[in-house]
C-alpha cells in the first residue's frame, strides 16, 4: 500500500568527523563514503553482490537554470559492484567511478532510462531502484519575513515513495539518518537496528582505515 513512516538515528559528532577525515584521506566525497558502506550493508543484508541505488540530482547544471523557479530533479541509478569481497578502499575506487559517471550523465531523464531498459514492471514497487539515498550537505537559511515569526515544521508523510529512503543531513551535533520506509515491508524496530548497524559498519570502517 505505500503506507510510509520515518526512523532518525543521530552519527553524532566524532564518528560524523571521522567518515568525513576517511574521505579526505581517499580521495573521495563524504557521499561516496555513505553511498559505500550504504552498499556494504545492502549487499550482506540482501546477500547480493550488485546492489542498485538511486539518488536525486539537483539538474540545475546550466547557468540559465539558476534564477528559475521550478523542479528540475532528475533521479540517478547507482550501481555497485561488491563482487570479490574488496576491501573498502578498494570499492570507493568501484563508488567513485560509478557516482562521477553517472554525473556525467545525469541530464538522461530517468523516464527515459526505464523505457529504453524496458524492465519487468510491477505496481508492488518502482523500477530499476527500491532504494533512495540522498545527503543533504546545503546549508539551510532562515526565512526572514517582515512582522512575521518563522518556525520551521516537519509535515507529516504517510506514504513512501520507496521501499526504503536513506537521507543524511549534518548538524552542529554531526551526521544525522532519516529513514522513510514503506510499513508494509518494514517494521519500525528493523528499521532502528538497520540505522544501528549502519553505523557500526562506518564505525568499523573508520577504525580500520578504509582498508
């Protein structure tokens, strides 16, 4: 049915320093390094080797862009290639080159992607990805408007575009998840210890160095 709900788990502050000194030390962006253990995870969880995910873009790329108000998200589907067991070091060099060429491709609508694919179809979930990952890493500005007070609000969401959405935003406290999750498929305790055993997968991968 859709029937969506959301989960929080806080990184907290030296474990989000860390992932982010982790991908410094490699080369990389704090997104690959999610996206990579986000993959890791995955790929043990569902007891596959080529895990599929997809992510918003902002597809603003051209400058006339810029100044218009309007949606011009496009989806990127992001695929990882565990096989080999490779260290993680290793499958950031798999994430990066798999993240950099999809940019470069990003403005290929993700409509037009699944049509040329054209993959067995199923009102259960939506093609090519079951999975949404996204980091928020803009920082968000207070609204000033003249003899108003401005609060911001969550709105309530009672449904879920995905099986399962992996956003990431920071904090003065550090790296925050939110899990949005379809409740048919998903309990609210699977989803907590999922948010639990993403973080100690980052936790090892920080202490061990990428390796």
């Amino acid at each position: 049915t859709a029937r969506g709900a959301r989960a929080w788990h806080a990184l907290g502050p030296e474990l989000s320093r860390a992932v982010q000194e982790l991908a410094r030390a490699e080369g990389c962006t704090l997104y690959m390094v999610l996206l990579g253990a986000l993959s890791v995870l995955l790929g043990r969880l569902c007891g596959t080797e080529d895990v599929v995910v997809g992510t918003p873009i902002a597809g603003r790329r051209r400058s006339e862009l810029e100044g218009l108000v309007g949606f011009f998200v496009n989806t990127l589907v992001l695929r990882t290639d565990l096989s080999g067991n490779p260290a993680f070091r290793g499958l950031l060099a798999r994430v990066k080159a798999a993240t950099l060429g999809a940019y470069a491709h990003q403005d290929v609508p993700f409509e037009q992607l699944v049509e040329a694919l054209n993959p067995p179809r199923s009102t259960t979930h939506p093609p090519l990805v079951q999975v949404l990952f996204n980091l928020h890493n803009q920082p968000g500005g207070d609204l000033a408007l003249e003899g108003l007070a401005v609060e911001r609000r969550a709105m309530p969401r009672h449904a879920a575009k995905f099986d399962l959405s992996v956003s990431v935003s920071g904090g003065t406290d550090g790296l925050a998840l939110q899990l949005e999750y379809d409740a048919d498929l998903f309990s609210e305790p699977y989803m907590r210890a999922f948010a639990d055993a993403y973080a100690s997968l980052l936790t090892q991968l920080v202490a061990d160095g990428g390796v």
